[in-house]
C-alpha cells in the first residue's frame, strides 16, 4: 500500500493543485496535513487581517476535502520535525508539496527534505504556483529578465498548462491520525482576529474570479485606476497569495471570457489584467533570482540612501493623518481592511518615499503586516518600484503628486469622505486639497498638511541625487505603471 503525504502551504484547493493531485493519482492513500509554523505567526510581517483569511481557508479546505472522504491533518511546531514525523505515523513513502519561492520557505523545505532523507522518506516540489518559474522565462542568451516588458512579452509566447482536476474519493480506507481543532479565534495563533471583508476558501475564490471575467474583466483598462463602488479590479490577490484558487485556472478562464470580447477595447482590457498576472509572475522570478532584493535594493546603489523624514512623519502615515486626503484615506483603510487598491498602493508609497522621504522598506515592512494579500514578491516589488530603486522602478525622479493623483483616481471625492470623515462635507473641487480653503480646513478638524509637496519633492531629488550622482533627465514627472 503506497502512502503519500501532501503537505499544504501556500495552495489551500482541492481543485486545480498539482502536488495533491499527483499524490491522489500515484498513491493508493493519500494523507493531507497543514502545519502551523510559529516562526510565520510571529514573524513582525504576520499580522491579523493574513491569519484571519488564512483560518478561513483552512476551515473551506477542511470542508472541501471532508465532503470528498478526505481529512485534512492540523499539526503545529517546526516543519522539519512535525512533517517527517507524521510521514512516519502513517507509512508514507513520500511527502509531496508544491513550490514556495520566498527564502525563509526554500531553506525550510530544505530542512524538511534533509529531515525526512534520514528516515528514507523521499519528499518531491511542484510547480504550482506560477504557469512558468524562475528560469523557463529566458533571454536568447539563457540569463534571466529584469526588465519586465521583454518579461512579458518572452512569457506570452511559451505554453500555458490547462487546470487540473479535482481529487476524487479515497481509493482504499485512509487513517486518520490526530489532528488539532483549527482555532476559533485568532488568540491562540497570536493575532487577535480583525474583521475582514474578503471571504475566504476555495469556493469564495472561484466565486470572485467568474464575477470578475463575466463583466468587470472588460472595462478593466479604465476600473484599474479609478475608485468605485464596485471594484474595478478582480480582488483576487489574497485567493493567488494564499492558492484559494490556482493560476491555471485563472488563465483558463480568462481565455474564455477573451473570446466573448466583442471590441477592441474590451480585448485590451483583457490583455492588460493578463499583464498584472504576468507581473506577479515577474515579481516572482525577481525574488527567486535575487533574493537579496528582500533585504535591499535591487540596484544597490540606492542602498546608500540618507533617508531624511522622521518616526513622527512614518506614525503620521501609518494612522492616516499626512493631511493629504487620498493619503490618509489609502492608510485608513488599509488599517481598518487590511485592503488597499494598487492606484493607491502606488500612491502612499510614493508619499512616503518621496514626499516624507522615509526608507521604503518601513513601508513595505507595514504592508507586510497589515495587507491580507502581503505577498513578499509582489509587495518588496511593489515598494522598490514606487522608490525607484528596483528592477524597471519608476525613475527616482517620477515623484506623485498627491493631489492631482487623489483627482485623478477620486474625482468627487467620494472615497476620501468615506476614509476621512472630517471632510464628509468638502466640495468635490477642493477635497483633494482643503488647505486651499482655510476656513474649511479649520473648521473640518481635519490635519494640516505636514509636509509640502513642492518643497519635498526638491529636497528628495537632491537626497536621491546625492548617491545617483547625475543630474535628472527631463521627463513628466508622472506617469501610470505600464
Ligand atoms: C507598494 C505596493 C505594494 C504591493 N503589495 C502587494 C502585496 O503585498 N501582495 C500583492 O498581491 N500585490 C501587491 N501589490 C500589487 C497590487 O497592488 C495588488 O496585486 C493588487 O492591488 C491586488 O488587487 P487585485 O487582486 O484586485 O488586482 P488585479 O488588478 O485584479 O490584478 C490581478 C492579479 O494580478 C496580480 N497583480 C496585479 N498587479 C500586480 C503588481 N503590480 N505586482 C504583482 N502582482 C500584481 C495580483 O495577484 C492580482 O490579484 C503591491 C503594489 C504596490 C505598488
């Protein structure tokens, strides 16, 4: 009787899960466990909005295998002994997993497989997470991309996996070996849940992707840089963080709704939001390549940095209380959320690098804390990008101006007076700005602004001048992510 363990981590699905379903096929028992590892819960870059997401999808995934005769193990403790351990309980063979891309996961799956090497268990990786990894995406001469659009464009052209099944039921009677209650409440994993908005699980998963392609999919050009009441974007990121729902899948559906595309734009739409994919992937292979990017600066230069603003400023931006209204409406939700749409993602990010001249990497450690779809490859990318200081970074000297953006992005203000509700009854003209009416601003009880734009962005083309060297390049200064 051949037993295989499959090991879940970062691919909470029956559906679509390449290393579970090549545990269901090649085994005759298959035993699935999640470990909690307490050096993840207390890493300073857990918080509660991820912990919360991820119990939920533990209980969906527990469900889900139940219903099909399955049980998913819960133990706790280090990987390296609690896997190896329960391999042995149950006679596995092997111990199958898919692939985690961040380095604290590749040196714990090291240990593991060493571990379960000395008890002659073998333990095997699949690729799931991505449709191509960090070295099937080449340059003619063999070396890897760091520039994202001949990335994408050498992606598109490789094939593209279609979906894998769902498991089935058991082929022969399984054991059941004890298994710890998943909590109820976050206390005992160390973080106090906070309430979210995002369901969790497989099923809420598929669920926000076919919503996404039946319609929104189409005018995503447009909804990706604009704030409306319903999302512009899929909101699929703690679903890919968390594989609540598997990249295959994902593309599959795309392609079908691609092919109910009856414009032109609404095929560009469709290509674009197949872009952000293709730029998780880049992030992705980024980290995998360079992991050094996680404790600096892709380009190291900008590692030398002087960075100015103080403890004071970076409370200010994590409580929402800048007195730039789409700053602090960004940060206010995120806090109360754990969500932050990418236009303003991009935004406080820039404020807090350029404006408040702060190191990105307090910021990218916040994010990391409070997003529910913080995601090292994607975040670290993200930040380095808004400094200037990464792969294909916006240029240093591209700095946002917080009020045009805030405009741009919330043309009546809408979002702000949700977030910020001293200025629930500013006019839509000066929302952005209300210290242009000093009346208002005073009777609003909102915070004047604690830096000035235009004073800041000077002084921050001088600190990143200072370890450039060069003088910068006249060009606008701002412009979208491609
Ligand atoms: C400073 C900063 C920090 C960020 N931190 C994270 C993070 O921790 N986790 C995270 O998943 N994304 C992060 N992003 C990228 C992006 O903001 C989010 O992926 C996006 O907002 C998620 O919303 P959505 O699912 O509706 O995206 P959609 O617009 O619907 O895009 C679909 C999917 O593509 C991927 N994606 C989209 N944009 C990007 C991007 N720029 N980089 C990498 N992948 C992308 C995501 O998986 C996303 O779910 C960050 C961006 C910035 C500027």
């Amino acid at each position: 009787m051949k037993t295989v363990l499959h090991w879940f981590r970062r691919d909470l699905r029956v559906s679509d899960n390449t290393s579970l379903w090549q545990a269901y096929t090649e085994s005759d028992r298959l035993v699935a466990v999640f470990c909690w590892d307490d050096a993840i819960l207390q890493s300073p870059d857990v918080g509660p909005a991820r912990v919360n997401f991820l119990l939920r999808s533990l209980e969906a995934l527990s469900r889900n295998l139940e219903s099909l005769g399955h049980q998913l193990v819960v133990r706790r403790g280090p990987p390296e002994e609690v896997i190896p351990a329960l391999a042995r309980e149950v006679g596995a063979i092997s111990v199958f997993t898919n692939r985690d891309y961040e380095p604290y996961a590749m040196a714990r799956d090291e240990r593991v497989r060493a571990a379960l090497k000395e008890r002659s268990i073998g333990f095997r990786s699949h690729k799931d997470a991505v449709i191509h990894e960090e070295r099937e995406v080449l340059t003619r001469t063999g070396t890897v991309y760091s520039v994202f659009t001949p990335y994408s464009r050498a992606w598109k052209t490789l094939p593209v996996a279609g979906p894998l099944p769902r498991i089935g039921a058991p082929k022969s009677p399984v054991p059941s070996p004890p298994s710890l209650p998943l909590p109820n409440g976050g206390e005992a994993l160390g973080h106090p849940l906070a309430q979210s908005l995002f369901p969790a699980g497989e099923r809420a998963g598929l669920q926000a992707l076919e919503a996404f392609l039946e319609e929104r999919v189409f005018g995503y050009d447009h909804g990706r840089n604009v704030l409306e009441t319903i999302p512009g974007t899929s909101q699929l990121s703690p679903h890919l963080r968390f594989g609540t729902v598997g990249i295959r899948t994902v593309l599959d559906r795309l392609q079908t709704a691609r092919s109910r595309a009856t414009t032109a734009t609404r095929l560009k739409s469709c290509d674009t939001w197949l872009s952000e994919l293709i730029w998780r992937e880049f992030y992705i292979q980024i980290l995998t390549n360079h992991p050094r990017v996680a404790a600096g600066a892709f380009r190291p230069e900008y590692n030398q940095i002087q960075w100015q603003g103080t403890d004071g400023q970076f409370d200010a931006w994590c409580a929402g209380q800048t007195g730039y209204p789409i700053v602090d409406a960004a940060m206010r939700c995120l806090n109360a959320t754990g969500w932050m749409h990418n236009r303003l993602r991009m935004i406080v990010a820039m404020f807090l690098t350029k404006d408040l001249m702060i190191s990105w990497q307090r910021g990218e450690r916040y994010f990391m804390r409070t997003l529910v779809d913080g995601d090292l490859a994607a975040n670290n990318g993200g930040w380095q990008w808004s400094a200037g200081c990464g792969t294909d970074a916006a240029p240093y000297f591209r700095i946002f101006n917080p009020v045009t953006q805030g405009e741009k992005c919330d043309p009546d203000g809408a979002f702000v007076r949700q977030w910020v509700p001293e200025l629930a009854d500013a006019p839509s003209d000066s929302i952005q700005e209300p210290w242009a009416r000093p009346l208002l601003l005073a009777r609003s009880g909102y915070v004047p602004p604690i830096v000035q734009h235009d004073v800041q962005r000077g002084r921050c083309l001088a600190m990143f001048k200072a370890v450039k060297g060069a003088a910068a390049p006249s060009i606008p200064n701002e412009e979208t992510h491609e």
